[in-house]
C-alpha cells in the first residue's frame, strides 16, 4: 500500500489527532514503509500526555505528600512546618510535559507532522491550512473534550482542562460528578487543603462499578474531609465580591473559589466535516466503527475515544497499533476488549478488573452462580500513622468452574495489584491458582492468596 503517485501532497494515510492512539497508529504504519502526515491542531501528545492522564498523576503524587507527612508522625519525624508552591508545582509539571511531548515528536520522526486544523473533505482528501492534501485512507483519532451541561454561570466554571492548570490553588472548590475525574480531582485538592464540595446528580457515586467499591470510596472520602452532596444538581453559578456562588438543587448555596464541572468527555467531532462525507455518528456524536475500526464511509476509520468503546489511553494504542498492522502490514487482528483493567486514582486508589459482583451474577444465574470473597484491613502502616483509611478487596469467582471473573479493591497500590490480577484473569485463572501462589508477607497483595 505504498504511495506510488509521486505527487508530495498525496498521502498513504492521514491521521487526524496526534494523541496516544494517532500517534501509535501513524508511527507503525511509517515503520512499515508508508506514506504518512499527521495532523494535530494543539501540540503532540493529546489528551493523555498533556490534559490527562500524565499530569493529572503528577497533581495525585503531589498532593499524597500531604498524607505522607501526617503518616509520618506516627513514625518519629517531627515536621514543623511544610508549605507547599502551587506554582512551582505547575510549572514543574508544564515541563515535563514539554519532555515528553519532545519524546512523541522523536515517535513521529518519520511521519510527516502538520500542525493545524484539519477538515475532511472527501473520501480520500482532507483540508488543512487551506491547503488540500489527498491520501489513500484517513483515521481519525481526535479524542475527546470536557462536556459541561448548560447551566446559568456556565462560563464561570472550569473544567479538567482547565484545572490542570490552575494559576492560583483554590482554597474551596465545588466539583460537579461522581465519575473518574471528579473523584480524582475531589482527592488531589483535598489533599492539598482545599475545601472540597462534590456534587453528583446520582445516589451512589461511580455509577457502574462494583456496588462495594462505591459504598467504601464513599467513606473514604468522608474520611479525607471531601463534602459529599448526592441527589443534587447545580442550578447556577454566580460572581460575587467573596467567590463563586453555587445554588444547589437542595435549596442549599455554596461560595468557593472555583467551580468545576468534570461530568463526563464527549467526542470532538466539531468542524472535522464529517458531514461533507457522511460519516455515521451515534447519540453522543461518536464515530461509529466495525471491528475494523473503519467507518461507513470505505478508507475513513476511527479509533479511540472519538469512537467511545473504552475510553482509556492504553486502549487507544492497542486499536491503533491493530489498525496499523492490519492496514500497512496485512495482518488480520482484532482488538480484544475483554477484562480491561483500569484504576480510579482517588486517594485511596481504585483497581478493576473483570465483572461487578450485580453483572456476575446476572451471567452466571443460569449456570452455578458465583461466590465472593473479600476482605477488608487497615492498612500496615497505619497501625504507627494513625490514618482512618482502609483496604479492600473483593474477589467473584464462579460456582461451576472455580474461574476467577472479577477483582476489585480500593488501597493506594491497587492500581499497580490490578494490572497483572488482570495477566491473571486473561489466562483464565481459577481461585485454586490464586490459593496455590505463596504470598509475599507483610504485603496487602498476599490477602489476594489468602482470601477465605
Ligand atoms: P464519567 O463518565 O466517569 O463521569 C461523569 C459523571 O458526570 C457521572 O457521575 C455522571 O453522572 C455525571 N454527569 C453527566 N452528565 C451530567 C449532567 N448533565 N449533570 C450532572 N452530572 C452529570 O466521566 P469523566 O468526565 O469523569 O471521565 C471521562 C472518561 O475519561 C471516563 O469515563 C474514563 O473513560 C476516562 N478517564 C479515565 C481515567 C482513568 O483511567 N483513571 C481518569 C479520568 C478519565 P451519572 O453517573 O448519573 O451518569
């Protein structure tokens, strides 16, 4: 599938969006010897690298430190003062994203980088720049973008975006939603001393997981001093001399320096001319995709959040590392969605794997049931550092074949536990394995070998 035409403005593939899964997809298919431009209209390195995962985990160490130094009490040190630079912080974290965005450029050595904003004009033709470049296919990997509901004081409020960046740490803040982000970000300002007030529209927060996962994240964020308001909505946002005024669904109002809206990321489609083509889109304006990742329009495919399947980054890799070799490499994979893990970096973190315990056993009520196994600890040390937190984990395992479908746990090394539980269940793990694996001792990952 190599360009032949000659013509330097003719492309074997443009890929729109330089974020994890562009950029993946756009270096495997130069390495396999096409003709490749990538187009991106901020800097490379997309959502991710640059208004996501990576400094939004950088704001999480930042901000444990504060639990750190209160640990450290327990344990002989006496601090007697620790102030903490905002703006040190961001700035530090600006660069590094500097690095790695320096690292993605290295990535695309051999893919030609336009930067710019790109329309898609036909099949086989994009505008970008005002200049028409033409190509044998296009994928759009565009990503996605803050959605925030229309509310009277919306321009007032930031988003994750936005928060990523604060000039001046906001010593109170209202965080409207009870998904990833504003668990997340509920967690970093907390920890950081602010007055946090969540507000999520719903009973239980974290809809979708596991229900013990929502009901101890809850506690924990009691115990972090987080203000939780379920069943309420916001009903506006107004300035005024002493901050932000947020009139709540309740009847209550809060005045905080700032406002955040983290309910939810729609993908962004806007101005792509998806509509010059055709191009099927569903509620949310997502790409709708086959197991090919192409479209309905022949050589226009999509990946990542932009389709939104699951929106994780190392999802977005995998499918453009697929659409790669299957387009330039003549491979003929499929992209496996099953037992993705994935972390909720709340302070204690959350890891998942597999079914909840309500979708176990949903699937298995005509076939054995299934069987829990949890446990739930004070961390060892807080024994000496005195924290309310705790551990837990949860383990759903089948009647009929002893198959391990479901880990769940909340405790600041789960994320890390998660990731090869899910090496584990991939495998097709049976809780006999688990029973059979020596535990390494004192470790909270030793409870997953001895769960009774
Ligand atoms: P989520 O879908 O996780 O959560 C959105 C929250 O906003 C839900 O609690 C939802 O309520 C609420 N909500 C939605 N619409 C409204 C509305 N109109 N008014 C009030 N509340 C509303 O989205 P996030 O923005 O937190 O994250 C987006 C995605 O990004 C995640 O789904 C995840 O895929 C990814 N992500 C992953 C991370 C990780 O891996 N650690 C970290 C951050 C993001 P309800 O429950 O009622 O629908």
């Amino acid at each position: 599938m190599n360009n032949q035409t000659g013509n330097n403005n003719h492309y074997d593939l443009i890929v729109i969006g330089a974020g994890s899964g562009g950029v993946r997809a756009a270096r495997i298919a130069a390495n396999y010897g096409a003709k490749v431009a990538i187009v991106e209209s901020v800097r490379v390195g997309g959502t991710c690298v640059l208004r996501g995962c990576v400094p939004k985990k950088l704001l999480v160490y930042g901000s444990h430190f504060a639990k750190d130094i209160e640990d450290s009490e327990g344990f002989g040190w006496q601090i007697s003062s620790f102030i903490h630079d905002w703006s040190k912080l961001i700035s530090n974290k600006n660069k590094e994203l500097d690095r790695l965005n320096k690292i993605y450029l290295n990535l695309l050595s051999k893919v030609n980088i336009i930067n710019g904003f790109a329309e898609i004009i036909s099949n086989n033709e994009i505008e970008v720049n005002g200049e028409v470049l033409s190509t044998n296919s296009i994928l759009i990997a565009v990503g996605g973008k803050p959605f925030m509901p229309d509310i009277i004081g919306k321009e007032l409020c930031i988003d994750s975006d936005a928060a990523l960046d604060l000039k001046k740490f906001p010593t109170s803040i209202v965080i409207n939603g009870g998904g990833y982000i504003a668990l997340e970000f509920a967690g970093i300002f907390a920890s950081f001393g602010s007055n946090v007030t969540l507000v999520y529209r719903g009973k239980n927060i974290l809809r979708g997981f596991d229900s013990d996962i929502s009901k101890l994240i809850t506690e924990e964020l009691k115990n972090s001093k987080i203000k939780l308001l379920t069943e309420t909505e916001i009903s506006s946002v107004a300035k005024t001399s002493d901050g932000l005024l947020t009139k709540l669904s309740s009847g209550e109002e809060v005045i905080t320096k700032e406002v955040m809206y983290a309910t939810g990321r729609v993908p962004a489609t806007n101005d792509l001319g998806l509509k010059n083509v055709g191009i099927k889109i569903g509620s949310i304006g997502e790409i709708i995709v086959d197991d090919n990742n192409e479209t309905n329009i022949k050589n226009i495919f999509a990946i990542g959040d932009v389709t939104n399947r699951i929106n994780l980054t190392p999802v977005a890799i995998a499918e453009g590392q697929i659409f790669a070799d299957n387009r330039f490499g003549a491979t003929n994979k499929k992209c496996d969605y099953s037992n993705v893990a994935s972390a909720v970096f709340t302070q204690p973190a959350i890891g998942v794997v597999g079914l909840s315990e309500v979708e176990a056993e949903k699937l298995y009520a005509d076939n054995g049931g299934i069987s829990i196994f949890k446990t739930s600890f004070k961390p060892m040390k807080q024994t000496l550092g005195g924290r309310n937190t705790k551990i837990f984990i949860k383990m759903i395992v089948t009647n009929k074949d002893n198959k391990v479908v479901g880990i769940h746990g909340i405790g600041d090394d789960m994320p890390e536990i998660i990731q090869i539980c899910a090496v584990a269940i991939k495998a097709g793990a049976t809780k006999d394995d688990f029973d059979n694996t020596m535990g390494i001792h004192p470790t909270a990952a030793e409870e997953l070998v001895t769960l009774k």
